[in-house]
C-alpha cells in the first residue's frame, strides 16, 4: 500500500504548514504549561510513532493554480513519520482512533514543505489558542481522573466547532493500519497562481494499492 497525493484542481487537496521553515523563531510558546507530563527522550505528543522516507510523485495537475516548485511535475524526496495519536510512547496501537502523519518535501530549489496531518477531516479549533484551551479543559482532575465538567463545558462555549470534532472522534473506527488511513493537513492555505489568482486549499493524502 502507498500514500499518493491527489493533485489536481478538483480535489483542491493541497496544505503547508506556514512558519515553519528554515531558521525562524517565534517569541510565544502556547503549550509550556500545558503537556508536562511525557516520557523523557521523546516527543512530547505523538510518542510512538515509525519514520519513513519516499518520494512525492506531483503530475503537475495543480501548476496552473500555484506557481510553487512542488505542484510542477517532478519527483521530490520526502521523509516523514507516521503516529498514534496519544502522547504515551508505550501505547497499544489499539489505544486511539487517531494516526498522524508529519511529511518534509525538500524540491530542488532548497525550500522545504513541512506539514502535519490527521486523519480527521477538520482541526476541533480554529485557532491554536482553542487547542491549547482544550488541552487546560480535557485536563484530568487529580480527584476524579476526568476532566473537570465545568471548564469542559466553557470550553465548548468558547469553542462550538471543538463539540462536532469531538463528537466525530468518538464515532470513528480504528484503522486497520497507517497505510489504510487517509490524511488530512491541519490548517489551510492560500495558491497563488502566476496572473496572480489566489485560492484557499488543504493537502489531504489518500492510500492507494498498487
């Protein structure tokens, strides 16, 4: 089984993580005081996971929305790592629904393409302030080993789209395997063509057999 990526204009399945490439820095650090406790010598979500490395075969089909090197038709390295969802690096496979995916295209111009995806079709958020408001929230109470119902319920006050994501979470099948799962990227972005048309899209990573 392999991941293809789906590149033309009518699946409009296309991401990249912004601000995350070469040297920059950012000067706010949202999860500081939120995911402590985690197993030292690894990440500190997605514990368990395997590395892979392929190559990103693009058909060109989405050079006329994007002037960016990747969407030309040509094969790039990429190198990546599949995961669980939880943050115990010693999890059963079986212990959570949710499988991630973190893929780097390196195109021969120099750049770098890093992105992060999930196989649910949408972020509980909109923001990454909601999500680290979701962590404080579904945090377990030392007492009960749940979360704290009140703050659970202010949070999806603030936050009523985190309550379909959950909701559809909670319904979701375990997957048989990484290359069963289909992808898709946290947030979206903006294509840029050459005559200067934008258009909003999100990568998303199908599995097909060969």
């Amino acid at each position: 089984m392999g991941i293809a990526v789906i590149a033309g204009a009518l699946v409009l399945a296309f991401a990249w993580t912004a601000g995350l490439f070469g040297h920059r820095t950012t000067s706010k650090t949202f999860l500081g005081d939120t995911l402590k406790n985690f197993d030292p010598g690894y990440r500190r979500a997605h514990g368990k996971g395997i590395c892979f490395d392929g190559t990103y075969h693009s058909n060109g089909a989405a050079a006329a929305l994007s002037k960016a090197t990747v969407f030309a038709k040509s094969d790039i390295p990429a190198i990546g790592r599949f995961s669980i969802g939880s943050g115990n690096p010693h999890a059963a496979d079986n212990s959570t629904a949710t499988v991630s995916m973190a893929l780097l295209l390196s195109p021969a111009d120099h750049s770098q393409w890093r992105m992060k995806l999930n196989n649910f079709p949408y972020f509980p958020t909109r923001n990454a302030e909601g999500f680290l408001a979701q962590q404080k929230a579904f945090k377990p109470v030392p007492s009960t080993g749940k979360p704290d119902p009140a703050l659970v319920e202010a949070f999806l006050k603030e936050y009523p789209e985190a309550r379909k994501s959950i909701e559809q979470k909670a319904k979701m099948p375990l997957t048989g395997s990484f290359s069963g799962a289909e992808f898709y990227v946290v947030n979206a972005f903006i294509l840029r063509a050459a005559n200067g048309q934008e258009q909003p899209v999100r990568w998303s990573m199908r599995p097909h057999s060969k």
